[in-house]
C-alpha cells in the first residue's frame, strides 16, 4: 500500500519524527486542526463552485429586473 509515493516504512519514520517534534499530548491537537483544514478546504472548493453558478444566474435575474422596469416605464409614459 503506497500512499503520496511513501511506502509503509517511510510512512512510520515521518510519524516517529513528528511524534518526537511534537509530543504525544500535542497529536491530538495536531490531528484535529489538519482535520479541520481538510474539511475547510473541501467546503471552500465547493463554495468556489457555487460562487461560479450564483453570478450567471445573478445577471440573469438583474436583467429581468431591467426588462420589468422599463416596460414600467413605458406604460407610464405611454
């Protein structure tokens, strides 16, 4: 099983060096936070796409607005 390239042995010495830099009270810590900007990060994806879809259907609707007003306007002066 390779995971990003790293084999098991390489996997394991990354984990006992940050486990020496860090300690073991710190790991939880550490654990949650990469969790949480795992999660932000596929939230924030997804928003961008979202963001993408809104400004179309934004102009869309400012348009039809546009076109409301001015037949307003045009029975108002006629």
């Amino acid at each position: 099983m390779r995971i990003f390239g790293l084999g098991p042995t390489e996997l394991a010495i990354i984990l006992l060096i940050v486990l020496v830099l860090f300690g073991p009270k710190q790991l939880p810590k550490l654990g949650k936070m990469f969790g949480k900007a795992m999660k932000d990060l596929r939230e924030g994806m997804e928003g961008k796409e979202e963001e993408e879809e809104k400004p179309a259907a934004m102009t869309e609707a400012k348009d039809e607005a546009v076109s409301e007003e001015s037949k307003k306007s045009e029975e108002t002066t006629v």
